[in-house]
C-alpha cells in the first residue's frame, strides 16, 4: 500500500521540487484567480481518478483488463480535440472512448460495485490532460496529493524487502521512460524512439501479460521461484489464445487503443526545435507515475509553434520590465513583416579570432578546425544546391583573424612580423596536408588600420586575415575585439540599403564565434553552439567545454581545474541562473545581443581608472558577459561542446595568465554584486537568491588564502605531531618571505620564490596525505576527520564518473591537491602586489627580450671598459660627422673642436630619391589593386 502510494508521490514531489526551484532562482507572476481555479480543480480530479483507479478498482479487475483500460483515459481530450483534424475519425474516437466507460461495469459490474467507479475515475484521469487541446494561456501547474485509500485490510506473511523493491522497480522504471523519452524529443528522433514505443506499450504488454497468466493458469507452480504467490498477478482463466480473445472481450480493447493513437497523432509529426527546452515540448513537467505512457502521449504539445508564439505575447507585456525580451515583441513584429525576406533568416556565422605570438604548432590546430568547417560548410551547400535538399542547420561561414602587432620597423619601413610570415606558411602547409592540394596565395590589400589578407578556401568559404599596426589603431585584446564588432555589425549589417525590419532579422540570425589563435574544435561543437541558441531568443551568448592541452605538471594541474569547473561551478551556474562567463577561447555570441547600446557602447570604454584597467582589459570576456546579463541577456554552457587549447606550461606563464584572470574575476563579479537589484528585475535569469549565491562564492574566495592557511597549520599538526603555535609559525614564516619578496622585488624574483614555497609546500601535503592515511587507519572510516576526507574525495570522484568521456581528468587530482596552498594562497597574493602590472603576461616574443637584454648588457659591458685615466682618447666618432678632434677625461666629460657635418655624396643621395619613389610606386600599386 505504502509503496504504491510514495511510487505516485515521488514524481508530485520532484515537480514540487523543480517548480520551487524556477520559482526561487527565476522571476515569476502570480497567476489570476480565475486561471489559479481552473487548474486547481482539473489537478484535483485527476489526482482523485488515479487513486480510484489504482486503490480502488484494480483490485476487483484481472491484470489483462486492468491493462487494457488504460487505453480509455482519453475522453477528455478526444472531446475538446472534435473537428480538429477530421471531424468524422475525431468523433468515432470520442465514441469509442466514451465506450470505456460503461463496458466494464455493464459485462463485470453484477456483484462488484466498485467496478461503477470506472467512469468516475476514467473521466477524472483524462481531466489532467485538457490544457493540450485547448487554445489557452500557459498553465501553473498545481498538484494534489490526495488518494483514496482501498478498502479493507489482508494480513499475510510477507518479505520484508519486499514493498521497497516494487518501489525502487516501477519509480526508476517510471523515470528512466521519462528520461529517455524526453530525450528522443530533444534531439529529434521522435517518431521511432518516443511515437512508436508509446503506442505499442499497452499491446506489447498485454500480450506478455497473456502468455504469462496463461502459463500460470496451466500450471499454477510456474514462477513460483520467482515472484511471490502473494505479489502475482490477478490472472484470468485463459489457456489460449481464443480464451484470451473471447473472454477479454478484445475486440473493445482494439477500439479503444485505435481512438487513443488517433487522439495522439500528433506524435508523428513533431515541429520543435533541436534541444527544445522542457516547457517547449511538454504541457505539464514530469509524468504521472501509474500512466506513464498516456502521461508522456497526452503531455507531448500537439504544436510547438503555437506554443513559440503564445510565450512571444506573454513576453510582450513584459518589454518594458525586461528590455533583452523586447527583442521577441521585435522579431515577432518583423517576421511579419512585408520587407522581410527568407534569405534573411539564413544562419550566419563569424569566426573571429585574435592572435598576437601564437607559436606555428597552435596555428596549425586552429587552421585545421577551420578547415574541417570549411568542409562542412561547402558539403551543406552542396546539397541544398544541387540536390534540392533542405537543411535546417545550414549556414553561412566567414573567418575574421585580427593579428595585434604584426608590423615591425625595418630600414626605416614597415614590414610584417615574423607571426605573421610564420602563420603564411603555415596556412600553405596545412592546407596542403589537409587537402592534399596547394592553396592560391592571398590577396593583400592596404587599409587605414594596416593591411588584409584574404584567402579562399577549397570549401569557398574566406578566411580575412587583418594586420594591425599598433602606431595607427589601438591594439590589445578588446580593442581587436571591439574592431571586428564595428565592422562585422556595424559596417555589414548597419549600413545595408535594405529596410530596417530586414536588418533586425539578419542581426537576430547572425552570431560571431569568439575564439582564440590556438584553439581546436568539431563542427559539431558550433552546431551544438547554435542549436542552444536558436532555442532561446533572450540568450546572448553560449560557450562550451574548454579542455587545456600541454604537457608537463602545470597542464595536469589546469587539466582537472578546468574538469572541476566545467563539472561543478559552471553546470550549477547554468541550473539556478545563467553562466557569468563565456571565454573567448570558444564562444557564441549573438549579434543583436551585441548590438545593443549597454553592450556595446559600454564595451568601448577606455580605461581612466585603476578599476577600470583590471575591469576592462584584464578581463575583457568576463565584461562583456557582465553587460550582456546587466542588459536582461542570458549567458549559457553546453558540456557536449568541446574544445581544446593550448594552456601555459611554465609556472611563471601560469602565474602570471591567473595574475590576470584573479581580479578581474573580483572586479565583475563585483560590478555585478553592485547592480544586483537592478539586474534581477530587468534579468529573470539573475535572481535575488542566485546573487546570494555568488555573494557566499565571494566571500570564500576572499577569505581563501587565510582558510588554506589554518588548513595548512591544522595540517602540520596531524601530520608532524606538533602543537598549534609550532605549526603556525612554520607556516607565517614562508608566508611573511614571500609577502616581503613580493613588496620590495621584481616580479621575476617573486616568480622565483614562489616556485620553491610551492616545492615545499608540495612535499607537504604529500606528507599530509600520508598522515590522513594513517590518522583514518586509527581513527576509523567513520571519525568526523576521515568522513570529511571522504565527502570531499568522493563527490570529485563522482562527478567524473558522471562524466565518461572526461574520467581521464581524475588522476591529476593528485596535482591539484598537492598544489592548493600554491594556487588558493601564494597565487592570490601574487595577484594583488602585482595588481598594477596590465601587461598581458602569456606569449611574450622569447627574441625581443633577448635583444633587450643583449642590448643592455653590452652597454653596461661597453661602459666598463672605459679606462678612468683617459686623457686625449678619441673617441668613436659620429658617422654622420667629421673633422673632430675629442678629449675626454675618464668618460666625465667630452670635448669636441672643429665638427661639421658630412657631405652627401651625390650618388648615394640620388639612390635613396630613387628608391623612394619606387616605394611610392609599390603602393599605388597595392591601391589600385
């Protein structure tokens, strides 16, 4: 009894559950009284049907019977759906479920009284199922627990065990079909993994159920070993088949179950988008747990259109609260619209990558993935072209490369870098492997900014290679950024002739692919970039999986910190609000989004102020995800989106990238904290209790360095067996030598004395960990110390086992761990002595500095030499001077009689005229190409 009835509450009790949630993390209106009614009272009925049917009448019916009748819980919906497809096949469905209701009691009612609650019941069920056929207002749904109990009371002899194992069999069975069958819808495979089996659940079980009950007819011993004579079946007295076909009255069961598939053919042919939200494809969430089949049939929306454009008007009375939704009242106007036309709707994509000192190896792996898109790209085409075959995931592709820097001065002339010559060959011997073909060299053009590359590729899609010369545009990061978003949205999209209906559609359409000059990635992972986004008017940006590459100790470290905040903060982001950070190693970004004027007018800032140098240019991704949420957007994480890229592998690379990335996470997710109120009325994604939620991150990541500290004590204590005051000033004191190194000391030396606090501090807590071993062997796995340690290990073990693909990331745990005092303690006061330093810190040119350095110390060796008696040493003369005569007296001072300036010889004079006006040449040449 007990089991039946927490089977029905455990799926009320997880939509009570995820309401709360939605409820508690999302903004959310009250529903009117009169809506607040309607639903209440037809919850209520089919709450009260399925306890009379499960508590009441199944006892009194066989199992093939019982079976049977619940394909006649559709009388319902078999009525609201008359002449909404055929009225003649509509009404003969209502008929033969209306049938269902009085066949039962009229051929097995004499004698059993309960059997006259059959119609009661089935009409009750089928009330839960309306809102599906009606044309109505999205519901708030509202359950009842109230169930009938059965009456009278049989006491036998019983497993103990028993009641929980028919629980946990039919509450996993019931969720996992639910699962399951939620996923088929998702990913669009509807008609044979959700449709069919729906339809054929009753007949395929009845089936079962009649060789089985026919078995056990014959002989009553049979599965005696195996279900308990208690729990089987109430069977019928059938021994074949024409006993099971005459006595059960088949030829009603047939009507029914046609009327149902009538009623739901809807399954057939499903309309929603890929990766659909819950709400898209459902009418109420979860299922009912007796009628799991008919719940997920009857729940199934009959148009997902319908419902697109229902939640586009509720959105509309919103605008004004929620500025990011009045982008569907826009799209909705527009899509109307007479100057729209289909070519507009076209998916389009950007990828925009900057680069700067990207070594020739990560060139090649970001050449390779655009490559693989060019492939892809130029296969949709093809078939859509030429086979008249319709692609619903067809787009247009164009790659942006915008190189910082990629002048250099010589001869008195501007000239392209090594980087840049490095990634021409590159792209020529990439193409060359990848295709087996050569490629056609790029077209060069001069622009006001620098130059333009432009290479086409063998897919036809182009790849434009911007050159910025740091004297003529700002360089850096977001400035490269900022100028890829002008003109890729501003000049290609702005400033078309076309109407602006036509413009909003295009931008609503066209999305730009942040990435970084190293990265690596699947076509499939922007497919499932864009699927996410095209699910989501209101979402402004989606990023996925970002897997670190390197080799050594410090790209294990980052191997599983990335893993750890892949698997926990940011799917915990994702589920109560929204991601505060889409990285632009690999992102998706909404053009339309970004064209708004808080995005992207705030996003041109410069920076006046301390704040503002952190803020902005130190962490120019978390920021312009900060204005997106500041601006009602929501910011999204696919995990079956992967990517790679290349992580520092040095620790002083490493150190100084997270010298970087520590306070501008702190500066935003301040500014965020700052506008908190603001935010969570225009932002229905960022809620009060979400900006708590952040609140306790912060104050833990503040308090970090002093918790890993008394960690650290606590640890030398159990380890070592010293007392408290004799750990603590171990500790203080290495602590106290690198704050010192980091306040007087060049950022090399810091560097340097961190690496060898973070040696010791390894070995450790490798001796920590063999003292927990020890301490959990005496103390027992169940001491307080030893379930921590336990908690702790295995909820990280856990999550990577919830992650197959990624249990790989699992040994570098033992990285990560021994590393916690350097990265949670050292790391963060690196950060904050070395807040002034906005240099970028990763990929610094290894030759420029080495010049720098040779330079400097051949002066300082140079200045050496000068002997301190020098009197009437000449020294070396200026070359564009003669005739001197110099004294000098230990270098302290120079006398210099008799200097005129040289005279220019006239063949090297007119040499240098002619060489300039060929220079001249060469560039109107360029021009005119």
């Amino acid at each position: 009894m007990w089991a039946l009835l927490f089977s029905f509450l455990a799926p009320e009790l997880c939509t009570l559950f995820r309401s709360a949630r939605m409820c508690f993390f999302k903004s959310f209106e009250k529903p009117k009284w009169k809506e607040f009614s309607i639903v209440f009272l037809m919850e209520t009925l089919h709450t009260v049907g399925i306890g009379l049917l499960v508590f009441v009448i199944l006892p009194y019916l066989d199992v093939i019977k019982g079976a049977m009748l619940t394909n006649c819980v559709c009388f319902v919906p078999a009525l609201l759906g008359v002449g909404k497809m055929k009225l003649s096949v509509d009404l003969l469905a209502a008929i033969c479920q209306g049938s269902g209701l009085l066949i039962w009691p009229l051929l097995n009612g004499i004698g059993n009284l309960e059997l006259w609650l059959i119609p009661v019941a089935v009409f009750c069920i089928s009330c839960g199922w309306w809102e599906n056929y009606v044309t109505l207002p999205r519901n708030i749904d509202s359950n009842l627990n109230d169930v009938t109990p059965a009456s009278g009371i049989t006491e036998m002899e019983a497993w103990h065990m028993a009641p929980i194992w028919v629980f946990v069999i039919h509450f996993f069975s019931a969720y996992l079909c639910y699962i399951f069958g939620k996923f088929a819808c998702k990913i669009r495979i509807q008609t044979v993994s959700f449709a069919f089996p729906i339809n054929l659940a009753v007949p395929v079980t009845v089936s079962l159920l009649a060789l089985v009950c026919g078995l056990r007819t014959a002989d009553p011993c049979v599965f005696s070993g195996v279900i308990p004579d208690y729990l089987f079946f109430n069977s019928p007295d059938i021994y074949n088949l024409g006993a099971f076909l005459t006595s059960q009255h088949v030829w009603a069961w047939l009507l029914w179950l046609g009327s149902q598939m009538w009623i739901t053919i809807h399954l057939w042919t499903p309309q929603s988008d890929p990766l659909s939200s819950t709400e898209k494809l459902f009418v109420t969430p979860l299922y009912s747990s007796f009628l799991i089949d008919q719940s997920l049939g009857m729940n199934r929306r009959r148009n997902d259109k319908d419902f697109v454009f229902d939640e586009i008007e509720e959105d509309v009375a919103l605008d004004e609260k929620h500025p990011a939704k009045g982008n569907t009242e826009f799209m909705s106007n527009t899509l109307l619209s007479e100057h729209v036309q289909p070519m507009d709707s076209i998916t389009r994509v950007y990828a925009c990558a900057t680069m700067w000192h990207e070594t020739r190896e990560e060139m090649t792996c970001m050449i390779k993935s655009l490559l693989r898109m060019d492939v892809d790209h130029a296969i949709r085409k093809y078939l859509q072209k030429h086979l008249e075959l319709v692609d619903p995931n067809y787009y247009e592709f164009e790659t942006h490369i915008l190189f910082d820097d990629a002048f250099e001065r010589k001869d008195g002339e501007y000239i392209i870098n090594q980087y840049v010559k490095d990634f021409m060959k590159t792209m020529n011997e990439t193409v060359q492997s990848f295709h087996g073909i050569r490629l056609q060299p790029p077209t060069a053009f001069p622009t006001p900014y620098g130059g333009r590359l432009v290479w086409t590729l063998p897919g036809k899609t182009k790849i434009l290679v911007h050159l910025k010369d740091k004297d003529k545009i700002r360089h850096r990061k977001r400035w490269s950024q900022v100028m890829y978003m002008y003109y890729l949205l501003g000049h290609r999209i702005m400033e078309l002739p076309i109407h602006i209906d036509r413009k909003a559609v295009i931008a609503q359409n066209t999305y730009i692919l942040a990435m970084d000059g190293d990265v690596d990635f699947q076509p499939q992972a922007v497919h499932l970039l864009i699927d996410l986004m095209k699910k989501n008017d209101t979402l402004g940006s989606s990023c996925g999986r970002i897997h670190p590459i390197g080799q050594g100790a410090m790209a294990w470290y980052q191997l599983f910190e990335y893993a750890v905040g892949h698997w926990l903060q940011k799917a915990t982001e994702h589920m109560i609000g929204c991601v505060l950070c889409s990285p632009g190693a690999f992102s998706l970004f909404r053009a339309r989004a970004l064209m708004d004027d808080g995005v992207m007018k705030r996003y041109t800032f410069t920076a006046n102020e301390p704040r503002h140098y952190v803020q902005y240019d130190q962490g120019e991704d978390r920021w312009l995800c900060t204005l997106l949420l500041q601006q009602g957007y929501r910011v999204e994480y696919s995990a079956a989106s992967d990517a790679y890229t290349h992580c520092p592998e040095s620790f002083d690379e490493f150190y100084n990238q997270r010298r970087r990335w520590v306070p501008s996470t702190m500066a935003n997710i301040f500014d965020l904290l700052g506008s908190a109120k603001k935010t969570s009325q225009i932002n229905d994604n960022i809620s009060l209790p979400y900006i708590f939620y952040h609140v306790i991150m912060m104050a833990g990541s503040i308090l970090g360095p002093g918790t890993i500290f008394l960690m650290l004590v606590g640890a030398f204590v159990s380890a070592f067996k010293i007392g408290n005051m004799v750990s603590f000033e171990y500790n203080i004191i290495p602590v106290f030598i690198f704050i010192l190194t980091c306040s007087f000391c060049s950022s090399k030396i810091q560097l340097f004395m961190a690496m060898i606090i973070s040696t010791v501090y390894g070995l450790v807590m490798m001796a920590v960990v063999v003292g927990i071993a020890l301490q959990i062997k005496e103390d027992g796995p169940l001491a307080p110390a030893s379930m921590f340690f336990f908690v702790f290990a295995g909820e990280l073990i856990i999550a990577g086992l919830l992650h197959p693909r990624e249990i790989n990331c699992l040994p570098a745990m033992l990285i990560y761990y021994i590393t916690v005092p350097s990265m949670y303690m050292l790391l963060i006061l690196y950060s904050l002595f070395n807040m002034n330093n906005i240099s970028w810190g990763t990929r610094e040119a290894p030759e420029i500095e080495e010049e720098k350095k040779k330079a400097e110390e051949e002066a300082k060796l140079k200045k050496k030499k000068t002997p301190f008696f020098g009197f009437l040493q000449g020294n070396n003369k200026s070359p564009e001077e003669e005739g001197s005569i110099e004294f000098s007296l230990a270098g302290l001072f120079k006398c210099m009689l008799c200097t005129h300036p040289k005279s220019v010889d006239d063949k090297l004079q007119l040499a240098r005229i002619a060489e300039s006006i060929n220079s001249i040449g060469r560039r109107i040449e360029m021009i005119e190409r």
